[in-house]
C-alpha cells in the first residue's frame, strides 16, 4: 500500500456470500492495494455461520453472527440457542467482534411474527456478552427503537444501511449508536441522508460498501468496477467531506477512528 493512499475499514460486506466465490481473491486484493485494512463481514444465518468465520480467518477480517430478519422463521428459537452456542465457543476470539446483522424488515411481512422475538433475543444475547449489534432496520425504525431503548447496550452498536433524515438520526445517536453510510449517500435522488450528514458531528458515522455479490457494484457511480482506481470507501468519504466542508483526510481518519472504537479492533 502506497504511503498516500487514505486507510479505510469497511464496516459492512458480505465477503463470505458464494457469490464472491469466483473473484474474492480479486476484489478483497484490489481493495487492500486502494487502502483497505480490515473488514467486518457480518453472519445472517445459523446456515452460513461456519462459512463467515472460515472466510474472515483467510482473509484477516474480523466478523458478526446473527440471523437477518429474512432467514427469521419459527424455528427462531433454535436459531438463538445455536447462536449462543457459537459466540461461546469463540468468546476468546478476537474476530468475532459484534453480533448481528439482525433487526427488522417492514418489507418482510410474512416473518413479521418471528422476526420481533428473534431481534430482541439478539439483544439480549448483546446485553450478556458485552457485543455491540449490527442492526438492519428497513419500514420498522419505531419497533427497533423501541426495543433498543427496553435493552440499553453499553457497547452499542451500529444501524446499518442507514438512510434517514437528521431527526431519526439523533434518537438512534442518543442510544449509543452509529451509523453505517453506503451507497445511498452517493444516490444524487437521495435528500433526507446528505441532510443529516450535514448536521450531525463526524463522530456519528462508520462508512460500508454492503457488498453481497460482484454485481453489487453497479450500485457505485464508477464505470470501471473491480479494476477501477477509486475505492467504493474513498468516494464515501468525499461525499461526507463535501458535505460537511472538511478535507477527506480528517473525515477519514475520523470516520476509522469510529469503527475501530465502535468494534474495539
């Protein structure tokens, strides 16, 4: 890595999915050469556990494990007892940095039943074991907040994906939380969030790419993809700076600052 090439962590990327199968190597290549030193790649289901820790420990990453409100069904129950088996047995691992991704989704419906009891057994779970929470929050912010206020984390957590206005952002930042930026940031359509990154402090903000699958990156407004000179991180974070009229240097360092206290790495 050059010695002018700005540091980032990737607080959010699905790099043990099967989809990255073929170019893993690649990307997670690429994206060390552009400045990337470390990830948190977050478990969705008890199915792909053993697959999330087996690609953090290749790839020198760090990871969650949790259950996704999609893959929340009504063996929920089981799904937490092995849950809590699995942090158990890597309590003493220093990869295992969070639990989640986990929450709620407004747009999953038919799961609403499960996925309520199953999120909040997920706080628990962080409560016991002092773990800060990766939360997928989508059309279901007043449940979640709710929840996080009847279980008060003292490590917190981050709510991921986030895409509010200011408001919303500053009753999760008053329960000890921050919030993941991704590519919606760079959606020209978007309002409410590049508002919100306008009034809340630096300290607010951990910075994501999201990525499930290669084809992921078309969601970036650069042409060139795997192979291109600008890291998905970097144009995140030009984005904040323009925003928030500081140079990209003290946003990054800042914004790496938050993931590495927010994740104890």
């Amino acid at each position: 890595m050059r010695s002018d090439v700005i540091k980032v962590i990737d607080s959010h990327i699905h790099l043990d999915f099967s989809e990255f199968d073929a170019r893993r190597e690649q990307l997670i290549a690429q994206m060390r050469k552009l400045g990337l030193v470390n990830a948190v790649i977050p478990g969705v289901s008890s199915e792909s556990w053993d697959r999330t820790t087996e690609v953090a420990k290749q790839y020198q990453c760090h990871y969650g494990l949790g259950i996704h409100p999609w893959y929340c069904n009504q063996d929920w129950q089981v799904g937490v007892a092995a849950l809590e088996r699995h942090i158990l047995s890597r309590n003493k691992e220093l990869s295992l940095v969070a639990i989640g991704e986990c929450g709620l989704d407004g747009f999953y419906r038919d799961n609403w039943q499960w996925q309520l009891p199953c999120f909040e057994a997920h706080l628990v779970l962080a409560q016991r074991y002092q773990l800060p929470i990766i939360v997928h929050s989508v059309k279901a912010h007043n449940e979640v907040l709710a929840l996080l206020k009847r279980y008060p984390l003292d490590r917190g957590g981050v709510i991921h994906g986030f895409y509010g206005g200011s408001e919303l952002a500053k009753r999760y930042l008053d329960l000890g939380f921050k919030l993941g930026i991704g590519h919606l940031l760079l959606d020209e359509k978007a309002k409410k969030l590049p508002e919100a990154i306008v009034n809340l402090p630096l300290t607010s903000f951990v910075i994501e790419t999201d990525l499930a699958m290669v084809s992921d990156l078309q969601k970036y407004p650069f042409a060139d993809k795997i192979n291109g000179s600008s890291l998905i991180l970097h144009l995140l974070i030009e984005k904040i700076a323009n925003l928030q009229k500081k140079t990209n240097v003290l946003v990054s360092e800042q914004v790496f600052q938050n993931t590495l206290q927010l994740f104890d790495l």
